[in-house]
C-alpha cells in the first residue's frame, strides 16, 4: 500500500468467502464489534468497504434498506484488502448522522473485526477509528431483501425525525388530526345546542377545544348580564378568548369611567367591541373623541350612548360629518359640546343623511345659519329620518291648516316638532279644542302656527287652563278668540296667571275685554315689567292699551313715554317669533351640559 494519498486509500479484507457492504450517506456511523464492545467511527464522505467471508452477505443501499446478518462467525482471519474515502469541510463534523442503522440477526459476535489502517492516514483524517454495528430491527425493502422478515420478529417500522437518527417517536398524520379536530369541534357545538344556542354561525370560526373552555365563556357573558338570545343575536362573540379579549377591553372601557352597571347593554348593542384591540383600535378613538373637544368626563357618556363610536374609521364618516356641520356654519367651539349631546352624528353620512336633512329644511324656508344654531341646541334633531318623519310631519301640518309660509317659523320655534309621531297628536288636539272651545279647523291652523308646542300637551293641564279662565268671567266666546289669539294660555303657570289676574282687576281697574284683546298679558312678569310700565303709564296719565304698554322693549317703552301721542299701528302689534333672533351667534362658552339632556327627544 504505496499510494497513501487522502482521498484514494485502499483497503482489502480477505475472508473464506466474499461479504460486501457499502456506506454511501454523509456523517453516517459505521459500525462493527471491537473487542467485545462498541465504538464508532463517523465518516463524512462516501466509504465504501469490502470484505470476504463465506457464507452471508450484508449490503446497505442508500433507501435505507438492511439484510439481517445471521451467524456467529470470526473474522479474526479477514485482513484489510482496500479501503477508499474522502473527508468532507471540518465544518461538517459534528453533522447528526442521517444513515440508517444496520441490523443484524443476532446481538453477539464471537470476534472483533479490526480495520489496520495507516496512522499516517487516520492522522490525516482526524477522525476516531473505531466501527460499531449497531443492533436494531428494520423493515427492508423488497428490492434487497434476502432473509424473510418473518423470520424476525423483533423487526418493525420506526418513523424517523428529518435530520437525526432513528427514533421510537411516531408523529400523527394529517388526516388523523383533523379528524380529532372536528370530533372535539363536534362535541363543543353539542354542548351549544344544549343550552339553546345555535352553532350555524360558527364554521370556520376558532373555537375552543374542549367544552369547559368554552363552558368558562358562556359564564363570564352570563355574568356580564348577556342572555342566550343575546349570544345567539351575535354567536361569533364566542370566538373572544375571556383572557386574552374580553377582560382587556372592559378593563379599559372601566378606566375610562364607563360604569359597569352600563355593560349589559352596551355589549348588546354593540358586541363587536370584544373582538377589538385596545392599543390598535380603541385607543385611537378615543384620543380622537378628546380632539373633538369632548371633555375627557364626558367620553364615558358618549360611549355609554352611542358604543358603536369604537368601530368607526377615524378618516371615515366621522371627520367628514363634523367637517359639514362646521361648514354649514356650527361654531367650532360648539363642536364638543354637540357631540356630547348626540354623538350619533358621527355615525351619519354626509350625503345620505346630514346634507338632504338640511336642505330640505333650508327649502321650507329656514335659513342655513339659522339651522345650524338649532343643530347647536338640539343637535338631536339630524336623527330625524327625512323620509319616515320629517317629510311625513310637515305634509301632515299642512293637511290641519297650517300655511306653508308658516313651517320654517314652526319648526324654529319647536323642530321636535318634526320627528314625533304627529298625526294623531293632531288628530286629538284639534278635536278637543273643537269639543271645549269651539275652535273650527283653520282656527286650529293658527292656534299651531302661533305654538307648535301645543300638540304635546296633555289633555288634563289644558282643561284646567280653560276652567280657570271661565272662573275668571270669561264667556266660551271670549276664551275661543284668548286661546286662538295667545295658545300660550293653556300651558302657563296658573298661579302666576292668578297673580296677574288679580293686580288686573284690582289696580290697574281694566275691563276684560282687554285681556280678550291682547291676551298675552298672562305672559309678561308682572313684578319686572306689568306692575312698573303701569305706573308710569298711570303716573303720566296715559291712556293706552296692553299691547302698546307691553310689547315692547324696555328702550322702546322709554322712547313712547316721551311721545305727544299714541301710535295706533303700535297698538295693534302682536307678539310673533323672529327667526333673526335665532341666527345670533351664541356668546356663551360652550360646555358639557350632558348631565341635562333628556333621552326623551330622541327620535
């Protein structure tokens, strides 16, 4: 063995007869028995190693295939013949072998096989040189399979890890798992049919695995107020993990200051809100809520009020609908303020719902920057549907007499009058009036125009006013035309009307067919304007009616003072709503009046 070149050495064994095996996998053990014991050598490249002997056989192939070597035999005698191999990078020394174990049929040999090779050789290689077979049971492959695998029956398959050696560890196959999968699905959705809720919804939702995981989030809606047909209004609420969902968003929803006694019905309106992140999307509406001018003690309010606030894009309908009211002429200033109040007006659109509503009112004859003074006060009024109560209510009011040039002045003074359920309070109004009084169906007309508010009083208050106007002396005649001329009767204060009567009566000594003239004498403080106009007006001697003495401003009744003579046009005037007193800017500084509302004016 001249050629001692690393990557050509030759060894040959020589045996009685010829046994022939070949290693061909990278960082694979080859193994043999040495001295009664067990050693290794790890080659890292293609080995290929020839023996003679003289009975069997054993070859290895690279799918893994093994033939049982069956005998005991010495091998003693064999001496090296060739041996041939190469050495990989040192990188890949410590590679995990990949070859496949070699089996033999029986766990002892009575010799050692000794491979002598040259140590300048193995001082090259840097490697251990020392075989080992390794004893293990392996199914064989039938292309190369010599002994019947009957004849061992400690031989079975072993499922093997990519990238390691043999291992007893058998891995599930797809299959399998998905059909554990669906049978534990099935018994969840069992469970839910059993205590009334229904899993359509469900597929393709993640659900829990088991039953209590599930068991432990129907209990926790349970405790947060919600009902089966609460669950079943919206099953996917089920998908929210309890942990990891449900208890950070009511965490953070009580910070806030949301109350808890608000959950229930906050969760049912708006259940979507469990599914959401705090930092991703809760908190951005919020932080945008408070650049709205929403004082921080009022979010809790508005999302108490309106939770579906919490889905809403913030580039979305919200920005768009505060940008038209701002540009119709809402002060900005108002803007918090507004949305306190009604923060549904950031779920509206501009187009479909903000913009017809105001045009359409604009077309009756109410100015815009008057409008947006009423959306300043009442902004609950762009809840009125357009089409269901707005267009229905105004058509209404012209079928009870009411003109036309009339409704902007009606629905400035009382725009509630525009989102209730009118026609019947109509109906009702004008047959009582009709039944006590006496008052025809255009009489009714004026009696709206003049006070709108009139469809909603009760009928009990409004008998009451009438008996006290007959104890006052007043003939049903009389009371027609003081109800028709000043509605504002049946809804005052009737110990202030008393009062008044009384210093009527008693020190300004007039007739009552004053009152039936100008019965808006009932309207005006007596301690602040009747009782001081009246003696001046006493003390000059004049002689003049109730409307010239009262309709008008302090400055004005100063000015008449100083008159020759009496205007009789000035005589004549009645009080009337000025729609330019409603487009005054408002000098009030806006703040959170909330705690005021009344849920009662929502549509």
């Amino acid at each position: 063995m001249k050629d001692r070149a690393l990557h050509s050495q030759s060894l040959v064994a020589v045996a009685p007869s010829s046994l022939t095996f070949s290693l061909c996998s990278l960082s694979s053990p080859l193994a043999t028995v040495a001295d009664g014991g067990f050693s290794h050598l790890r080659v890292y490249d293609a080995v290929h190693i020839q023996f003679s002997t003289s009975h069997h056989s054993l070859s290895t192939g690279g799918d893994g295939a093994h033939h049982a070597f069956d005998g005991t035999r010495s091998f003693e005698s064999m001496k090296v013949m060739s041996f041939s191999g190469g050495i990989t990078a040192p990188s890949s020394l410590f590679a995990p072998t990949e070859m496949p174990i070699l089996a033999f049929g029986h766990s002892k040999l009575s010799a050692a096989l000794a491979l002598r090779l040259p140590c300048n050789c193995m001082r090259r290689m840097g490697l251990v040189t020392k075989l080992q077979y390794s004893v293990a049971n392996r199914a064989s492959s039938a292309s190369r399979h010599v002994d019947s695998p009957a004849s061992n029956p400690e031989s079975r398959p072993v499922s093997r890890r990519r990238g390691g050696g043999s291992s007893l560890y058998i891995r599930p196959s797809l299959s399998v798992m998905n059909k554990d999968r669906e049978e534990m699905r099935e018994m969840v959705y069992e469970f839910l049919r059993g205590i009334g809720i229904v899993p359509d919804e469900l597929d393709g939702l993640e659900l829990p695995v088991t039953v209590d995981v599930m068991r432990e989030r129907i209990d926790f809606l349970h405790n947060l107020g919600l009902t089966i047909e609460d669950i079943n209004n919206y099953p996917l609420v089920l998908g929210c993990s309890v942990k990891k969902n449900m208890i950070p968003v009511l965490d953070y929803l009580g910070k806030l200051g949301v109350r808890k006694s608000t959950f229930t019905q906050f969760l049912r309106r708006y259940p979507q809100v469990l599914h959401a992140s705090v930092v991703v999307d809760l908190m951005p509406v919020v932080k945008y809520l408070q650049g709205m001018d929403i004082k921080p003690n009022d979010i809790p309010r508005v999302l108490e009020r309106y939770p579906e606030v919490l889905g809403f894009k913030l580039e979305g309908t919200m920005s768009t609908s505060v940008a038209y009211l701002v540009g119709i002429g809402v002060s900005r200033r108002e803007v918090g303020g507004v949305l306190t109040r009604y923060p549904e007006i950031l779920g509206m659109r501009v187009g479909r719902v903000i913009k017809p509503f105001v045009e359409f009112l604009e077309s009756l004859g109410i100015p815009r920057l008057a409008l947006a003074r009423l959306i300043e006060q009442k902004p609950y009024i762009l809840g009125f549907g357009l089409d269901e109560k707005v267009k229905p209510n105004v058509k209404s009011l012209e079928e009870f007499n009411v003109r036309r040039t009339s409704l902007s002045c009606i629905i400035a003074q009382y725009p509630d009058i525009v989102g209730i359920d009118l026609k019947p309070k109509l109906v009702n109004q004008s047959n009582l009036l009709n039944s006590v009084l006496n008052v025809d169906p255009d009489d009714f007309g004026r009696v709206v125009e003049k006070m709108p508010q009139i469809v909603s009083l009760t009928k009990g208050p409004m008998l009451k006013h009438v008996d006290f106007l007959k104890d006052c002396g007043f003939s049903l005649e009389q009371m027609r035309k003081m109800i028709v001329g000043c509605p504002q009767l049946l809804a005052l204060n009737i110990d202030i009307m008393k009062l008044s009567f009384d210093y009527f009566q008693a020190e300004m000594k007039r007739p009552l067919e004053d009152l039936v003239i100008f019965p808006a004498f009932f309207t005006y403080g007596l301690e602040s304007t009747v009782k001081p106009r009246h003696k001046v007006i006493a003390k000059k001697g004049l002689k003049c009616s109730l409307s010239w003495m009262l309709n008008c401003s302090d400055e004005k009744f100063e000015q008449r003072m100083e008159y020759d003579t009496i205007d009789m046009e000035e005589m004549e005037m009645e009080p009337s709503f000025d729609m330019d007193s409603l487009m005054q800017p408002r000098n009030d500084e806006s703040g959170s009046d909330y705690e005021d509302y009344d849920d009662s004016d929502d549509d």
